[in-house]
C-alpha cells in the first residue's frame, strides 16, 4: 500500500474553531493539543477556521459559516468548538443530516460572567437547540457533563468526557530564600476568571511581604483589562502586582511562584489548575463549575465566588504557615501525578469519534 492509499484508509475529521487558533487560552489550547494528538494516532484533522466573531456572530458570520459547511463533503465527520456551535442552531440544523455533526462545549455560553440576563438566556435557547442536531457532544469535565443534563435537555448517552492531558512537570522550585512569596494567577482579563476579587483581597494583605504576577491575554475583554490596571493603581498595588499578559511559555511562572491563586467564577474544566497541581502548587480557587471535581480539599482551599474576605484569609492562610503551604503542595503534586496526560485524553476522544464514523 503506498502512502496516498494509505492516507485514504485514515479516518477523517474537520475540526471547526472560530477564530485563531493561537489565542493563548485553555479552550484554545485544548481544541491545538487534540489536533496534534489526533494526527499522532493517524488521523487526518483538517483545521477549519471560522468566522472571529463568535460566540456573537454577525449576520455575515453566519452567512460565511453556512457556506464554509454547505461546502463540506456529505458524511463528513465534523467537530465544532462549542464557542461557534451553541451559537449556529439554524446551521447546525439545516446541516445535521447530511453532516455528522459533534459539538465540544468547554462549558455552555450561556454561564459565561456579565452577561445580561436576556442574553444569557438567548444563548440557552440557541446552544440547547444546536445540541439538539448533534450524533454525539464531547465535553472537557463531568461537571459540565451534568449541567448539559440537567440544564439543556442533553441525553447522558451522547455525551464524551474528554478532559483535557496535563504534561508531567517537576516540583516549583518556588522563591529564593529571603524573598517574598509569590503568587501566580494564570487567566485571560475576563470578567468570568476574576481577577478583581484576587487583588480586593490581596489589598487586605498590603501590610505582610508577598509579590503576585497575573498572567493572561488582555486582548479578550479591553474594558475588563483596563478596570483591573486602574483598580490596582487606585490601591497602590503597582510595585508588588504584576500584570504581564499573555505569555506563550509559562513553565518558568510555575517554577517560580509559591502558590497560585485564581478567583475564576466558573471553569469549564480549568487546564491552569491542574497545571499548578503538576508543578506542586498549593491553590485557592472558588467552587465554579469543574473546580472541585478537579481541585481536591487537600490540595487547594476553595471558596463561594466573590468572596474577598474568605480569599484573603486562604492566602494569609498559606502566605504565612509554611507547614500548612507543604501540606497542600505535597497533595497537589499526588493530585497532578494522577492527571491523564493528553495522548490518553485524545485516545479517549479518538474512540468516541470512531463510534461516530
């Protein structure tokens, strides 16, 4: 057999992601990573770029999307990222029997922080009907898994749970002796992953040493990364918060943080974590969506979103009992050491697939 023929016999999958796909993010990562993997386990993944506007698109968007899948072969094997897909009812519809159509939802637009209530429940009725054309629905954490359930009339059987690898790392090194402990968040400026709530308590805190780095794109929401600046100037915070942006390799911010933090209202599955938990991180975190799936007791301390005085109390909790912050950074590196790395996360959504052709 020659190698055409052989590439012919490889199953095949478009991959539909709005947007680029560079964009340093979890979901993003997620949707980079099992395009890689899957092409690994011989699998021929053709990258379809959609439109940037989603998860609101504009009427030329969706015109443009509705051509891009009318063009598609018929029976082709199509996985959509969630982002676009909840937000496309009318094509998936119009596609869902020419097309096999499976939809990756990270977690449902409709939970996404600041959203009108009008617009939150637009988003429900239009990613419960897209869900509705789908041959099956891949999703990042069973916590997501249920509220698909519960929440968008989504039946178990035709769900995959599919979490995201984590990649085996060595203990955080940490701070030098004599230095100020460090903390590290790692998340987009967004509203949803919450920054405001981890500098509110920080600024409880001004009167002990410590130092924090937030680390994420401020491309996703302008005015979220423009408000957290000036709340951090208007509390005097600017020599000891670091906000850095987006960085395209943050083993070195693991390797020298002490603990990591993030106030994230709600995390499909939360990637960033269980990147901490790998490098032997003590967390504090909030109990929204997959956190405490992810994040045990005895690893991270979690807490209701938006609570400022418990997160303050966490950090001072961790800043200043060191016993107390390698007892929770011996758990986090047991908890990483269990994660699934990614070839057996893409094998796992190579075989729902394969269920699908």
């Amino acid at each position: 057999m020659n190698h055409a023929d052989k590439k012919a016999d490889a199953p095949h999958l478009v991959f539909a992601i709005p947007g680029e796909i560079e964009i340093r993010s979890g979901g993003y990562g997620y949707d980079r990573r099992m395009i890689a993997e899957l092409r690994k386990l011989r699998w021929q993944v053709d990258h379809l770029r959609l439109a940037d506007g989603f998860p609101a698109p504009s009427r030329a968007d969706l015109e443009t999307t509705a051509k891009q899948f009318a063009d598609l072969p018929d029976e082709s094997l199509v996985l959509v990222d969630g982002l676009a897909f909840g937000a496309m009812p009318e094509i998936a519809q119009r596609e869902a029997r020419r097309l096999k159509l499976v939809a990756l939802v990270h977690h449902p637009l409709a939970l996404e922080t600041g959203l009108s209530e009008r617009t939150a429940q637009e988003l429900r009725t239009s990613e419960t009907a897209a869900l509705a054309s789908t041959r099956g629905i891949v999703v990042t954490s069973p916590a997501t898994a249920r509220t698909l359930i519960s929440d968008f009339g989504v039946g178990p059987d035709a769900i995959c749970v599919a979490i995201p690898g984590t990649e085996p790392a060595e203990p955080a090194r940490g701070g030098r002796d004599g230095e100020p402990p460090l903390i590290l968040a790692i998340g987009s400026l967004t509203p949803r992953k919450d920054h405001a709530t981890l500098v509110a308590a920080l600024a409880q805190l001004r009167d002990r040493p410590w130092q924090c780095r937030i680390v994420g794109s401020d491309r996703m929401d302008p005015a979220s990364a423009t408000n957290l600046h000036k709340q951090i100037g208007e509390l005097g915070l600017n020599d000891r918060i670091a906000v850095t942006g987006a960085i395209d390799d943050v083993d070195a911010e693991y390797d020298r943080a002490d603990i990591f933090a993030l106030a994230s209202r709600y995390e499909g599955f939360g990637m960033v974590f269980a990147e901490a938990m790998a490098r032997g991180l003590p967390i504090v975190c909030c109990r929204g969506g997959a956190v405490p799936d992810l994040v045990p007791d005895t690893a991270g301390i979690l807490l209701e979103p938006g609570d400022i005085e418990g997160f303050a109390a966490a950090l001072a909790l961790l800043l200043y009992d060191r016993q107390t912050r390698q007892n929770y950074a011996a758990s986090a590196w047991a908890t990483g050491r269990n994660l699934p790395d990614w070839p057996r996360s893409a094998q796992v959504l190579a075989d729902f697939l394969t269920g699908i052709r």
